[in-house]
C-alpha cells in the first residue's frame, strides 16, 4: 500500500492519500472459507437480480453462480450469501456461524438476526449520521432489496426491531484495499471533496467540530484523504468498551458502549479496571452529543465489577432486571453481554418506561399486552388493542417478573388520567389505587388541570372506578374541610391532626386533593 501526496487544500492544509497496488485484488472465495464484505454482496445480489426466477419456499432450493443449491428462504439466501456449506437456518447463524456486535458496529455483509423468526443482510449505512441503511432480505417472493430503512424502525421485514441483534459472520473479511480503521488513532482524515474532518479512534471516525480545533488541539495541516467510501464507511463510534475524556481537558472519563457514553465514577476508575485501558482524548462536541444517548433497547448489561450476578435488558432507556429462570428460558443468555459502571447502571434500574409504551412478557407465551402509564402496566383488552390504536405502536417484550412487578403496581397516587379512547370525557385522579372522578369544576378547582393528562385503557380505568374505597394509608383532603383523612382497613376513614405530620411521620405531599362527596361517602371510624 502506497502514500502518495497530493496537492495541498485551502490555506495551509496539507494532505495524504492512498492508494492501491493491482496485488491487493481479493480472489473469489471458496465454500466454507474467507470471504470478502464485496463478494458477500456480489453473491447477494446474484439472488436478488433473478429475483423473477426464485420464489420464496422452504421446501426448495435455487443455484449460486458456481451451482451449488440452497433453501431459498431468508436464512438460506444468507448461507448463499456467505459461502456456506449448508443452507443454516437462524439459529445456527445466531449459535454457530457467527459472533454478536453493536449496531454501530454494522458493516457491510453483516447481518441483522431475529433468532426464531428472521435474518436480513447488511448493505450500508445510507448517510454519515447511520441513522438510515439499506439491506437484502428474502422473507417473501421476491428477493428483496430495502433502502433508506431507519435503524430505529418499529420492524424490520414485518419482525419487531427489538428482536433483532447485529451478527458478523467468523469468515468474514474486509476487502484488501486502504483501510482508514487500521490508521493510528488521533489522525485526522477527510474525503477529496467534502468539508467534514474526523479523527480515527480505536478503528471509528469521529467528527471535528470547527470549535473543537484550538480547544483540542487538532494540527489541520496534517489531514489524510481517503476515497468517498473508505471515508463514509468509518464507523460512527469506537467499539464497546473503549475508554474516553474530553480531549479539550476536563477530569471526567466514560466507557464508550454501543454509541453511549457511560460516566466512570472516581472510585470505578481503578476498581473496575478502567484505568488499565488506553484512555483516549476525543472531540468535545461528539463527546456532549453521546452522553445524551441511551443504550438500545434489547441490549443486555451488567455491572462491570462483576461483583453482583445480576442481569439485565435495557428498554426504553431504562435498565429492567432479569430472573435467573428467564436468563435462559428468554434466549438471554445468547445475546453479547456488556459491563457497564455500576453508577450508571443504578440510576438506570431506578428509571421508568415512557408513558404510552406498549409491552409484552419477552417469553412470548403470554398474549396479554400493557401500556405503561407513571411505572405502572396497565391491561389493555383485546377490543381495545385495535380500537385504540394500540397495535400500531411498537411492542416491547420484558422480562415476565418486572412485568408482573408492574402489574401489580398501582398508579401513582394524584396521577389524572381518562379513557385512552375519548368514549368518555369524566376526568379521575387516582388515590390508592382508585380512580376518582372529577367534576369541571373539581378539575379546574383542585389544580388539577395544572398537570399532565394521562390516558389509559377504558377497561381497567371502568375497574378502578368501581373499586371502591381507596387502598389503605391513603391521605384525602377535600374543599371546605381542613381534616385529613387517613384510609383504614376496611374502608373507612380515620382524622388526622397536626402532631401525625412531621419526619418519620406522615407527609403532606403524599395528601391526594379528592371531591368532597367522595370523602363524605367513606365511614368515620
């Protein structure tokens, strides 16, 4: 591989660019053997150009360019694509062809792999943000080819995003041709004709901000220049578990994983043996833009001490734990398990899903469905799974014991909710479990018009009504009456004085504000 210098840019900025020899041709591949990122393509779309010829059947099998037959069936057209000796279905990719990596971490001939269901085979990544990508699938007739596909989709080929986990093939390997991920970290690199400049971490491209230069000290009269694709091709983040800092200055340091950035805290620095990796400085403005990332949803993590067995899947941002029963039984255990500092990990465990998202136990064998309302799973009918709308959202599968946890948690106290459907316009605030109802002018009267409006299922809003008196140890106070209530076993009501307020005693900001009819209608004991 040759450097050869070219002509200098704008100002004082020198660059270099390389180039390669006519050796560094890769041969065709043979079965079962290496091969290239280009002839999985290539092979790929053999397939899909005669794509009229091949219709979708797991009984049949098609020829390859040299004749050799396989299943013509998504697994199958990826075992063609890779040079296979056998037509694999997903579960063996997932178990035996292959090894787990981060979504950033897509390249082309990868694979992205729903375990029991489907298998789709990376093209690129369709911008510099990856935020989109194309793809080859063979889910139905015909031989499908998928472009401009957000990563964050709610499907994939008609399968949920969440079951899907990125895969590379062992055999795999990169084209010989200049490669900018072998580049020392710390150099800057451009494309001939675009302004963006980037500096190679551990094998990633990270953008230079203009007001990163002075700051981090990047010397722009040393760029090097590669081809339109070499550059486009850098992955957007260094792998899972390199360890960063602010190159501008700054004491802070993170772990990179899948595209986060994850506080280490001073005493994980040495304990959990960050300080034993390379360290490395990188541009202030990429750094603050992933520290607002959250890990994606299906990612598995534990801490990185290794001190607590405990597992978990992250959802929606939010870290839910998994039971020693499910690890297995769910196929948790078959996913890339990443350490993570246990700081960040326990204010991610004390996080709730988003209101509104809808869940499903991950082990598949329960059709019951939810929508997370304040940290609570509240049922959802099946009437009310199509009329509301709720099928059309994307489904979560979790863990079944957090599920059932949430289930049986009631709504916060002073939440104010109403059916999800518009049906009915009555407002509640919810006390203990029960949902009150509110007049106009108890809404707009008791401030409740100041907060969020939460909607939830019809069906288990009509069962909360209908309830009854709230749970136990609730606090009620009603206009015109100064007495707050405590709710007693059995449903009556009991009167507060000033002496039972106070530390280690009750709280005035767990007082739920409810109309005075409905205080009026419980017993006084």
């Amino acid at each position: 591989m040759a450097l050869v210098m070219v002509a200098a840019l704008a100002g004082s900025v020198s660059t270099t660019a390389y180039t390669a020899t006519a050796a560094e041709a890769a041969a065709t591949s043979v079965v079962a053997g290496p091969i290239t990122r280009s002839e999985v393509l290539e092979r790929a779309r053999y397939w899909y150009d005669r794509r009229a010829d091949i219709p979708y059947n797991q009984g049949a099998t098609y020829r390859d360019s040299s004749g050799r037959a396989y299943r013509t069936d998504c697994s199958g057209y990826v075992s063609m694509a890779w040079h296979l000796g056998f037509s694999a279905d997903t579960r063996a990719l997932a178990d035996s062809a292959t090894t787990p990596i981060a979504r950033s971490e897509l390249r082309p001939g990868d694979v992205l792999n729903s375990y029991y269901d489907h298998v789709i085979l990376f093209e690129k990544w369709d911008n510099e943000a990856r935020t989109t990508f194309s793809y080859y699938s063979f889910g139905t007739t015909p031989v499908r080819h998928a472009t401009g596909v957000s990563i964050n989709a709610a499907r994939f080929d008609g399968h949920p995003n969440s079951d899907y986990k990125a895969l590379r093939y062992k055999k795999i390997v990169d084209d010989i041709s200049p490669d900018p991920t072998a580049l020392p970290s710390g150099t800057l690199v451009k494309a001939p004709n675009g302004p963006t400049v980037k500096v190679i971490i551990s094998g990633a491209g990270l953008p230079v901000a203009s007001a990163d230069v002075g700051p981090g000290g990047y010397d722009l009269s040393k760029i090097v220049v590669l081809t339109d694709a070499a550059f486009n091709s850098l992955p957007a983040a260094p792998p899972s578990g390199t360890v960063v800092h602010d190159r501008a200055g700054g004491s802070s340091r993170y772990v990179v994983v899948d595209g986060a950035a994850l506080p280490i805290s001073g005493a994980e620095w040495s304990a959990d043996g960050y300080d034993q990796r390379p360290d490395m400085g990188v541009p202030t403005s990429w750094l603050n833009k992933i520290i607002g990332n959250s890990l994606p949803t299906g990612l598995i993590v534990m801490n990185q001490s290794g001190k607590d067995p405990s597992r978990y899947v992250m959802v929606d941002g939010a870290a839910l734990p998994i039971s020693g029963a499910e690890w297995t039984a769910n196929g948790y255990d078959k996913q890339m398990l990443m350490g993570v500092p246990g700081g960040w990990l326990k204010s991610a465990t004390a996080k709730t899903l988003s209101n509104g998202l809808v869940v499903m136990d991950q082990v598949g064998t329960d059709p019951s469905r939810y929508v997370m309302v304040n940290g609570s799973a509240l049922p959802i009918s099946w009437p009310e799974w199509t009329a509301n709308g709720y099928d059309k959202q994307t489904l979560m599968g979790v863990p079944g014991t957090w599920l059932r946890a949430q289930v049986a948690r009631p709504l916060v106290n002073k939440t104010v909710v109403k059916d999800v459907s518009g049906a009915s316009a009555t407002v509640f605030v919810m006390a203990g479990g029960t949902a009150v109802a509110l007049s106009f002018a108890d809404y707009t009267g008791l401030g409740y018009d100041q907060k969020t409006l939460e909607r939830a299922p019809g069906a288990w809003l009509a069962a909360a009504a209908g309830r009854g008196a709230p749970d136990p140890g609730t606090l009620l106070l009603s206009p015109g009456d100064p007495t707050v209530w405590l709710v007693v076993a059995g449903g009556g009501k009991k009167g507060l004085t000033q002496d039972d307020f106070g530390p280690g005693k009750y709280s005035f900001g767990d007082v739920v504000n409810v109309p005075t009819a409905f205080t009026a209608a419980l017993p006084t004991t």
